[in-house]
C-alpha cells in the first residue's frame, strides 16, 4: 500500500485477557478526514481494539501506525499527545460545572484559561462560544449541565474532547443512551465536525446510524476484521451475515431431556415499576433462557426471587407450594442459587482463599460444633476441584489469582456444595474463554439431569438459543414473547427485546 | 446424575483398603453421607460389601473381579452421557468395544429403538431390552474381541439408514482425525459414515491426541463428541469453533427429595419462607 494514503493503520493486533482471546490479528485502515465505522455484534472486540488505540489498554502484539509511521501508544497520556481522543460511553462529565468549566476542566489544554488552579470563568465562556460558533453548536456555556439533555450533554464531551484539537476522535457508541430524534440531531452534528478536519472513529452495533454517518464501516466478528465496505455499498442482508458469522447454534451441547414436573411457577410478580405482572413456569429438568436488554428487568427478577427484592404483588410457587423469600438465607434453604453477573463484584469474596470461597455457601455441612472442621472442609473443596477440574494449585490460592473460567467454575462449585433446586445464572459465560464456556455449558447439563431447574440470563443470543429449551423476551420489566429454543432466532429475539 | 460411576469408585476403594467409613468416603468422593449411604445400601444387595455401623467392609469371600477387567470409571459415565443423545423410535447404529458396551447398557429402558451393532457384546448388553430392536452385520469377529469386521459385515450397511451412528475409537487427534488399530475396523466405519445422517463419538479423555493404525475421518466428520471433562482445551476450543457438540459429563450430586429433608429444614426455626399449604 502506498504511504500516506492512510492516517490511521492498526495492523495484526492481537489481544489475549487471561486465555480469552479478545483480538486475533486485527486490521484497521482508516482515511484521513472520514468517519469510519466500526461495527459488530456485542463482544467482537470493537471496545478492547479503540482502547487499544486510545492507551487504556495494552496490545498483545502488532503495530499502530499513523500517518505510515509507526507508533508506540502505550498510555492514554501519549494517545494524546499524539492527537488521539476518545469520547467514552459513559461521559465522565461534571454536572454541576457549567457546560463552559466542563470543557476546559482539562488542565493540558486549557492552561491559558487557569488561574490560580482555578478555571477562568469568563475567559472560558469565551473560549467555548468561539468553538460553538465554528461548530454551529447552539449550546450556552453558562448552562449547568445538569439542566441539559442527554444529547447535550454528549455535545459537551464532544466540545471538551475537539478543545484539544484531535486529529482522530473515538466515539464509543455514542448514540446508546440517546432518543431516535436526539440520535438524528447528533449525527448531523458529527458532520458538522468532520468539515473541520476530524477524524472519527464511529464504533457502534446499528448498521442503521452507521449507513447516515460512515464514509466506510469496517465489520468485525469474533476479534478479526472481515471487511471493510464502502458506505454506499452496505447491503443489511450481506452486512448482518458478516457480523453473525456462520450458523452457530450447533456447537451448544444442548440435552433434550423427557418432559418433567412443575418446579416453579411464578404469578403476575411484579416488584414497583421495575418488574411487571412476570408470569412463567420453569420445569425439573429444564434449562430457561431470559433474554432482554440491559434495564429489562432481568436482573431484578433474579434478585426478587433469590431474596434481594421484595415483590409488591404476585406469588412465587416452588413444586406447588407458596413461598415468600425473604432473605437471602431462606431463599439458599428452598433451593435457589444465584450466580451474578459481576462474578468480582458479587459472587466471590476477591481476596480469600480457593477453598474459603468454594465453603463458604454451606458453612453447616462442615461444622462440627461450634468450630469449622478443616479437614472436612479441604476433603471436600479437593473433591468439588476435582469434579470440575478446576485448575488450582493449592486450595490456599487466591481466587483473584485464577482465570475467568476456573473463578466461575469455583462459584459453581460452591453453589454444587449446597443443594441447589433452582440454579439462577446470570450471564454465567460472559468474558470466559471458549473451553471454559464448554465447560460451563456441560455442568449446567449435569443439573438438569439431576433434576434442577436452571434460568439462564445472557446477551450471547446464540448461546441462548443453543443451549435454551425456551426462551423468555423482557423488555421494560415485562415479557414480551416466548419462544422455544429449536424456534428461536436472533432476529426475533431482537424484535421482542426491542419493541 | 453419575451414581454408576461413583458406585464403581467405592468399590475400587474397599478392594484397595478393605473397609471404609462413612464420613471419609463422603469427603473423599465430595457427595454428602446421605448420598453415600444410599450407594452403600445399592452395594450391599449386590452382595459386594457388608454395612457396618458408620461405614462398610468388604465381603471377602466373594470371588474378586479382576481389577484389569473392570470399567473404569471415566468411560462408564461416558455410557451414561451418551445414551442421554438417543432417543425412542430412532434406528442407530453403535459401534464395537468396550465403550459401545456401556452405551448398550445404558439403552436398556429406550422404547422402539432399532440399534444395529458389529460388535458380539453390544448385541450381548441389548439381550434383556425390551423396547430395543437389535441386529448384528454378521463378518469376521476379530482376535481377542467381539467385533465383527470384513465383506459380510459390508454387506450388513448395504441398504440401511442410520439416524446416528455412535462409534468409539482408538484414536482422537489433530493431525489423524479418528483413528481405528485395525484397517478393516477402519474401511467399516468409513462405509457407515456414508450411511448415516449424524456420527457421534465416545471415547475417553486418554484417546485424545493418540493416533492408530487406520485412519476413518476427519474431527471436522462428527457432529458430537462424548468424552471426559479432562480433555485437553485446545480440542474443547476446536469443537466449539467447528460446530461440534461436546458433551463430557460433571458429576454432580442428585437432588434430595423434600420429604427427606423437611425436618432438617424445620430444625433451627427458621421458616425459610415457606407457607404451609
């Protein structure tokens, strides 16, 4: 290729979380004065590779090159220097501030403008009325931000962001927290911006907005680019092809077992506004897959039923018979177990030992007395390791040490040492490497073949539909649709969750 | 689920040690003592141990089964798992060896199925199966097996169709596929690959990544593969990105029915939440 012709080239980048493979030989090739696309399906890769970009996160290997030469990024402070910014999901803005303090909050480029470590109140107003009026936006930088629109707000982050004359700005799917009309506004906007000169990188997983703003959209699958395609010659069908891949519904284990009774039942529960008149039935042997946008609902409904919340009205049947959960404990006693999204944040106490970890849901069964039995309690953590291979070292380990897929495979264990009924998981798989997936989707087997109930929340609709023999469709705290695993499809999984 | 294979391992464990008790072998085996006493209970009808009180010893005069002869545990649990992939009123097809025979024995409660086997013990393990219609190809039994190889049982897959074909191999890698220690066992499934809509494979985690004499197929030619957990993960990671089902079984333990453990619930006075009905 010729030199020059790119600003940006991003060639055979390769990342590895723990074993989890993120990007495998990545390529990116981006003009100079586009706004290029980036689009996949949730986990592609598309975060980790403008990260990647952006300093925050070190590459595995590969090179960065602008402008045709090579580039060291290795800190978000050289991103910078090298003109590279990024505008992240969350704004990281001050509310309080007005829109004017907001921009030049950043000391590196605003410098003039402080005094006394103090920003410059007027000269600052200034300053951002010069930038509004080469940007036509029709913004007042005396407004607390507090006062204004989301789309505004995203406006401010992007003022504060070109106040450092970027060469290439990386917007992270800036439109997800906006409205339809408030997205179409904003996009007109980034035009605006692109006629002075910017640089973007639009990341985002609506081939939609893409198809208004991109001058070229680079798909990516599975942590590697499949193409690069010239806006005008996006075709949906080919495109939505691209960015699912291959029919892969038929690498999930999934068991057909015969028929069972009731286990659960759950009757128009409904917990305020958050979760409304959820009626369903989950049976013995039967795995149930939930499926719904982040804010759906689905969490609370796994909350409401381990204890954490209390419904405001319905009623909640387990094998027949009524039961009110009210604590956590109580719901553990019935049979419900509870594996969170935020494996670190929730499920596991970080810095304590492998074994500590796995005894810690049935601290009864291994004591003696008043006093915990330590033998029992190795005998036993040594048999649950051993029953699910996971990798350890020694049961003194932290768990923090482990991988991903050995740490939910240590939730599960200790969720295996009580008697779990009913297994709630929520986003069991998310972030784990592919033999570790296996691997959990093989245990889930296990528990329904003794009998367990398992409701399985997920944002990897193929796994759902893999490995689901029905799947419920939330959408604003209420269900939207079921549908049988062997009936399901992406497509109107989406539909349901998105009405 | 894998109450055989735990069973198998108790059994292994008095023959070792003589007797055992109840608590050491629950640690041991990471199931609960009620779980234990229950395979104790199973053991003692078979005759094979003698329950004392808090544990078991083993009944000496009993003739012993030569430990070399025995199943090993990996491979019975993995007759379990795979029966679990058939279903009532399919025709299959299941392959010889030692394996195939754990299949066969866990076929035994199946209704309407037609199985079709070239191996003498499958046909063996199907004798008392009501619901189960078996026949054999026929063919040259192999030395020292059951198996049946040859023109006749060519012949026998002439004009069948299978729904699956269940085969175990002598060998799992990368660079070989599935492999066969005979070239006859090996021209014999490569015929019945063309006969079949769906090939699974059951072998144990210690086939993988050995290689014998006769290549049949390709890793890419089945469709679900049964093994251990223990399988390396570079083949877990293989399946999944080529679309192959890999089922290995966890043992878990089996559900306590609520009548049993209603006085342990209502032991402490806590109502765990429940509303007597």
């Amino acid at each position: 290729m010729t030199q020059g012709k790119y600003l940006l080239e991003m060639r055979e980048i390769s990342k590895s979380f723990y074993h989890n493979s993120v990007l495998d030989r990545i390529n990116l090739r981006v003009k100079s004065g586009e706004i290029h696309g980036l689009l996949g399906k949730n986990g592609a890769g598309k975060t980790t590779l403008a990260n990647i970009l952006y300093g925050a996160v070190a590459k595995d290997s590969g090179e960065i090159l602008l402008n045709g030469r090579p580039v060291e990024v290795n800190t978000v402070g050289k991103a910078r220097s090298l003109g590279i910014i990024k505008i992240h999901q969350e704004l990281n803005i001050f509310p309080k501030l007005t829109v004017a303090e907001n921009i030049f909050v950043n000391a590196y480029h605003g410098r003039r403008l402080v005094r006394c470590g103090l920003i410059h109140r007027e000269a600052a107003i200034e300053e951002a009325l010069k930038l509004f009026a080469q940007l036509h936006f029709p913004l007042d930088p005396r407004e607390k931000v507090e006062n204004l629109g989301v789309a505004q707000q995203q406006m401010v982050a992007i003022a504060r962001a070109l106040a450092a004359n970027p060469k290439i700005l990386i917007l992270d799917e800036p439109t997800a927290a906006l409205s339809e009309q408030e997205t179409e506004y904003f996009l007109r906007m980034l035009k605006k911006i692109q006629q002075t000169g910017v640089t973007m990188l639009f990341i985002s997983h609506r081939l939609r907005e893409l198809k208004l703003i991109a001058d070229r959209v680079t798909v990516i699958r599975d942590g590697r680019d499949v193409a690069t395609i010239p806006t005008h010659a996006l075709e949906e069908e080919r495109v939505i092809k691209l960015m699912v891949g291959l029919e892969t519904k038929n690498r999930y284990p999934n068991l057909a077992l015969p028929a069972k009774k009731e286990l659960l039942r759950l009757e128009r529960l409904s917990v305020g506004n958050i979760l409304r008149a959820i009626s369903f039935t989950l049976h013995e042997s039967e795995i149930l897959g939930i499926a719904g946008l982040a804010g759906s609902g689905r969490t609370t409904l796994m909350k409401t039923l381990f204890g954490l919340l209390k419904p405001t009205s319905g009623r909640i049947l387990l094998r027949g018979r009524e039961i009110r959960p009210k604590t956590v404990r109580q719901a553990i006693k019935l049979g419900f177990a509870y594996v969170m999204e935020d494996r670190l944040a929730d499920g596991l106490f970080n810095n304590r030992s492998v074994m500590e970890n796995i005894s810690s849901t049935n601290l009864e069964r291994i004591t003696k007395g008043k006093l915990i039995d330590g033998e029992l309690e190795k005998k036993i953590a040594w048999g649950l390791i051993r029953r699910l291979h996971i990798n350890v070292r020694a049961l003194e380990q932290k768990i923090q040490t482990l991988s991903g897929g050995n740490q939910q495979k240590c939730i599960l264990a200790k969720w295996l040492f009580g008697d779990g009924l009913v297994y709630l998981l929520d986003e069991p798989t998310a972030g784990l490497d592919m033999a570790s997936k296996v691997d959990i989707y093989n245990i889930l087997n296990s528990l329904i073949c003794r009998g367990a109930g398992v409701i399985m929340i997920s944002s990897d609709l193929s796994e759902l539909i893999g490995m689901c023999h029905r799947i419920l469709v939330m959408h604003n705290g209420a269900i939207t649709g079921e549908l049988r695993g062997d009936e399901a499809t992406e497509e109107k999984i989406i539909k349901l969750a998105s009405r | 689920m894998f109450a055989a294979a735990r069973q198998e391992r108790i059994k292994e464990l008095l023959l070792k040690h003589k007797q055992f008790d109840v608590a050491s072998l629950a640690a041991m085996l990471g199931v609960t003592e009620v779980t234990i006493r229950r395979d104790l209970d199973k053991l003692e009808k078979e005759g094979f141990i003698i329950k004392t009180h808090g544990g078991a010893i083993l009944k000496e005069d009993l003739p012993q089964p030569n430990l070399a002869e025995r199943v090993p545990p990996e491979v019975i649990e993995l007759g379990t798992a795979a029966a679990l992939l058939v279903n009532n009123n399919e025709a299959i097809f299941l392959g010889g060896g030692l394996t195939c025979q754990q299949v066969a024995a866990n076929l035994q409660t199946k209704q309407r199925l037609t199985v079709m086997t070239n191996d003498l013990q499958v046909a063996l393990e199907l004798n008392n199966a009501l619901g189960v219609f078996c026949s054999v190809t026929g063919g040259n039994r192999l030395q020292g097996s059951g198996i049946l190889v040859g023109d006749l049982a060519l012949r026998a897959i002439e004009e069948v169709h299978f729904h699956k074909a269940i085969l175990s191999v002598s060998g799992i890698s990368f660079t070989s596929g599935y492999t066969a220690n005979t070239v006859e066992e090996a021209t014999f499934y490569r015929q019945l690959l063309t006969r079949c809509e769906e090939l699974i494979i059951v072998a144990d985690y210690r086939k993988f990544d050995k290689t014998g004499f006769s290549r049949i197929a390709d890793l890419k030619a089945a469709q679900k593969v049964v093994t251990n957990k223990e399988v390396g993960d570079d083949y877990k990671e293989y399946y999944f990105r080529n679309n192959i089902k890999l089922y290995t079984p966890y043992e878990v333990e089996e559900i306590i029915e609520p009548d049993q453990t209603d006085q342990q619930q209502g032991g402490d006075g806590d109502d765990a939440g429940q509303i007597s009905s």
